[in-house]
C-alpha cells in the first residue's frame, strides 16, 4: 500500500500522483505535492468580474445596477467603493456606500479600479 495522503477535500483514499500534484478521482480534485494537509489553511482568492485579484482596501466600481433589498434605492453603475472589505460567503465583499451605507456586494459584480 503507497503512502499517498487521502483527498483535501472529500477524504477518498483513491489519491493517485499527476506529475507534481496528486489528484482525487472521486471529486476531481488537484492539488501541489507541497500544499499545506489542510483545507482550510488556504488562502482564499476572490476574484471581480475580469479575474482581477482583490485585496482588502482596495478600490471597485460597481459593473451594473445593483437594486438594494428592502429599500427603493439603487447602486448605479460606475459607483466608486473604496476601501473594501473581503469576507467569507455569498456576498463576498462588504463595503460602505456613499449615500446607502453598509452593504455586502458579490465580486461578480464589481471591477477592481
């Protein structure tokens, strides 16, 4: 029995070796010889709407009308955010809005400046 490590993600023992990576035949999954045991101790990588990495505090503008939930107000597009913050979920920034305030927008909308 080889002592290749069990898959990242789904656990499966079916590992097999691709060059420099080892890749999971259950889940698809394909990750460096060298990456860290775990998961969670990934960075994760949040990309806007033209795969720009973003970071927190930088800059976007928003890439279309954006309708604000439970209110009447509208992000227009070409709306300037600076100073994001990036979060863990669906909504994956959270930022200030002049005129709205605080407001959680998804990255697909939006293009870093």
């Amino acid at each position: 029995m080889s002592a290749l490590p069990n898959c990242l993600l789904c656990n499966s023992e079916f590992t097999y070796e691709d060059g420099s990576n080892y890749v999971c035949p259950e889940c698809a999954y394909e990750w460096p010889k060298n990456e860290p045991a775990n998961v969670d101790d990934q960075k994760q990588v949040i990309r806007d709407s033209v795969g720009n990495v973003l970071a927190d505090g930088d800059s976007i503008t928003v890439i279309k009308d954006l309708k604000v939930k439970g209110s009447s107000a509208v992000v227009k597009v070409g709306t300037k955010v600076k100073n994001i913050r990036l979060v863990e979920g669906d909504h994956d920034i959270d930022c200030k809005i002049d005129g709205i305030g605080a407001m959680s927008l998804k990255s697909e909308f939006v293009r870093k400046v």
